[in-house]
C-alpha cells in the first residue's frame, strides 16, 4: 500500500494515514501495530478511491464537539467522515474498540 497522506488523533499517540488503495487505518505510534481500519459508511469496506488529504477533527476542551472525527477526501469527490472508534475514551490508553 502508498501512503498517500497522514495525521496523528487528539493525544499524539495513533497515527491515521490512508493510502492509494482506499484504505484507512489507526496505527498504535508506539509499537506500529495496526489498531483498526475504517471503512466506507456506504459499503462497509474500504473507499472507492485513492484518499487525498485526511484531517483529525476535535475540541482540546470537548465542550463544542464531543467526539473526535476523522474525514478524508480523495478521487472519488466525496468527503468520508468517522468518528474516533475509540470514542474518546482517555483510559483507554492506545487500544480502539471494533466497530
């Protein structure tokens, strides 16, 4: 897979990238373990499409927005949007829930 673009989630310690082929994955920074992938809301499978810009969306003081969200872009001109499978849930330390 290419990595075609990347950012780090609220806390610094996942890394989300996404790649040529469509996917999305939660990377654990630490160890480089793969913590989840997230798929189309669609078809419940990985995007269409090559991934363009991916962006962590949250509020440092969660009074505004009380999950985080992931939202990507890419050559399919639609706008994919997750919230954090790990629902911002601190003591949760690195590990994401399954959806």
């Amino acid at each position: 897979m290419k990595v075609t673009t990347g950012t780090f989630d609220q806390t610094g310690r996942r890394l989300i990238t996404s790649g040529a082929d469509g996917t999305v994955k939660i990377w654990n920074f630490s160890n480089g373990s793969i913590l989840n992938e997230l798929l189309s809301a669609e078809k419940k499978e990985k995007v269409d499409s090559e991934i363009t810009s991916l962006i962590s969306i949250f509020d440092p003081e969660g009074k505004k927005v009380k999950t985080a969200l992931f939202m990507a872009v890419g050559w399919d001109k639609k706008l994919h949007i997750w919230e954090d499978p790990s629902k911002n849930d601190e003591n949760k330390g690195d590990e994401a829930e399954d959806e």
